[in-house]
C-alpha cells in the first residue's frame, strides 16, 4: 500500500486534485497568467465575479498598495454571464483545474437568471458572492443579515438544481455563525471566507479619499491572523449544539502567502483554501504552496488531507 500523499480533496461532490484553489479576482479567467506558473497543477480556479449583465467597474482609482495589504475597488467589471460562458469558459475548462463561477448580482432576480444559466454550462461549482464590499448594490448588502442571506441562497439554490452552491461569505457581518446558519439551512452545500475587509485610504497631498467609493476591500497578509480567526470559530459554530447545523465543508482564506499559512487553515478546519493576493505579487506561488503541503505530509507521515485538521471529528 503507498504511503505517499494524496492532496486530493472532494468538495459537495467535486474533486479537487489538491486543496489549493485560486481565489476569485484575483486570476482572472485563468489564462491571464498561463506562463507564469503551472495552471494545470491547481485543485481549482475560481472566476472573477460574474454578473448576468456587464459591468464597467468602478470608476478612478482602483488598486492601492498598503502595509502587508492591498486595496481595492474593481467593482465586479465583468463582460456578463452569457459572454463568460460563450467565450471565456472554453478556454477555462482546457486549463484542468475544477471551475467555480463566482455569482453577484444587485437583486435576487438577477442572482436567479445568473444561476440558472450556469445551472446549464461546464462549470462544477457555483461560488455566490453575497460578500463584496465594492459595489453600490447587491453584493455585501445580501451578506450582513441573516434573513436576506438566506433568502438569495434559498433562491439561488432553486435555480441551480444540478451544481454544488458555494456561499462566500462576508468578514463585516455583525453575526457570522447566524448568516453561516442561514445559508446553509438555505441550501448551501459548502461555505467559503473571508472576502475583504471593509477599509480605506486617504491621499494626504489631495486631501481626499483615495477611492472614489471611499471605502474598498483590504486583503493580504495583514488579514491573515482574523481570517484564520474566524475560519476556527466558524468550524466550532456549525458544529454547536445549543444551535446545530449541518457541519458544511469550509475552503478558508485570506492573506495566505505560503505553504505555512495554507497548512494553519487547513489545521484549523478548512477542507481547502483559495489563494489570491499573493499570486499578483509572486504568480507562481500556488504552486509553491502546493509542493510545501505535500511535503509536510510526506515528513509527518499524512496520507491525506483530512489528517491535518487538529479539530477532531
């Protein structure tokens, strides 16, 4: 019998080669970066936020750099759902990796359309993003509350009959386990986080916000440490039994850099992680991670993934 590490993971029914996915808007559509590193050695791809209509985006500045952190305020530019499937996908599915669509909408209607035309395409998995703070509609706003969380899971779960529905959830919301209950209860069949923190910065030669929204969305390694945090605590909470709930995969992330920091979410209870700011400053560097888990198993004598979870049953 080998003794060698299987990193494959399997998901609400998708397979994973290995737990390292690349977060959403971050990679783009996965070609962008064919070159850089080895596409085909990911566990998966997650989409850039996809709409049922284009969006431009946000308008001026978009990016911004800070200590151990980035900024930004894209503001789901994206070409449409029926475009993405048209002319993106193709190429997508040829890279390997499992596909997740990550779905925002500004009201459950177009949630719904969105989803049932993915409900018909290629894709595996179908990531909802209630949990974007860079939009003026929809997005966060369906995130913070437990009755609308619901309510946009329940629906979106009716038009996606035949895919796995991932709920993204929002670092900002007062009550996280409650939102987690509630779209799980909704029909979630896994949930991921953190999305960004809401935050902002100033230009002090202009004297004004540096973002024309004011407020945008902070990732990186300055986050890691409260996503991890919250990663832990969400484990214990969808296992509480003042307040039981079915016990959902979680895939953790946030500020993850290096196999290191992949291995503390997948201690703390994360069956996968995704990767995302890192790889604008380092492109290869999933692939590092990827090679620094197996590795950690092979030293420690883990056969699989599961075993890295120091939570118990």
């Amino acid at each position: 019998m080998s003794t060698k590490p299987d990193l494959s993971v399997t998901i609400a029914g998708v397979v994973f080669s290995n737990p390292v996915i690349a977060a959403s808007g971050t990679f783009g559509y996965g070609g962008e970066y064919e070159g850089l590193l080895d596409i085909a050695a990911l566990g998966g791809i997650c989409t850039k936020g996809i709409t049922l209509k284009p969006r431009p985006g946000n308008a001026g500045l978009r990016i911004h750099e800070t200590p151990s952190g980035l900024l930004n305020s894209i503001g789901l530019e994206n070409p449409g759902i029926p475009a993405f499937i048209e002319k993106e996908l193709p190429r997508l599915r040829k890279l390997g990796p499992a596909v997740i669509a990550n779905l925002s909408g500004s009201d459950i209607a177009e949630y719904e359309a969105g989803a049932a035309l993915l409900n018909n395409s290629s894709i595996d998995m179908v990531e909802l993003n209630i949990s974007c703070p860079n939009v003026k509609a929809g997005g966060m706003a369906f995130g913070l509350d437990p009755e609308t969380a619901g309510a946009v899971t329940a629906a979106v779960r009716k038009a996606l009959p035949h895919k796995p529905l991932m709920v993204k959830l929002s670092p900002n919301a007062p009550g996280l386990a409650a939102i987690a209950h509630s779209c799980v209860n909704a029909g979630a069949d896994t949930l991921s986080l953190v999305n960004t923190f809401m935050a902002m910065a100033i230009d002090i030669q202009a004297r004004r916000p540096v973002f024309d929204n004011v407020t945008a969305g902070l990732s990186g390694p300055a986050i890691r440490p409260i996503a991890l945090r919250m990663v832990w605590e969400l484990w214990d909470a969808l296992r509480n039994p003042a307040n039981p709930c079915k016990a959902v995969p979680i895939v953790g992330m946030g500020g993850i850099a290096g196999p290191e920091d992949a291995l503390e979410f997948l201690m703390a209870g994360a069956a996968a992680v995704q990767v995302g700011s890192a790889t604008f400053a380092r492109p290869p560097v999933m692939n590092e991670i990827i090679r620094g888990i197996y590795v950690y198993m092979e030293k420690n004598g883990m056969r699989s993934i599961a075993e890295l979870c120091i939570r118990g049953g």
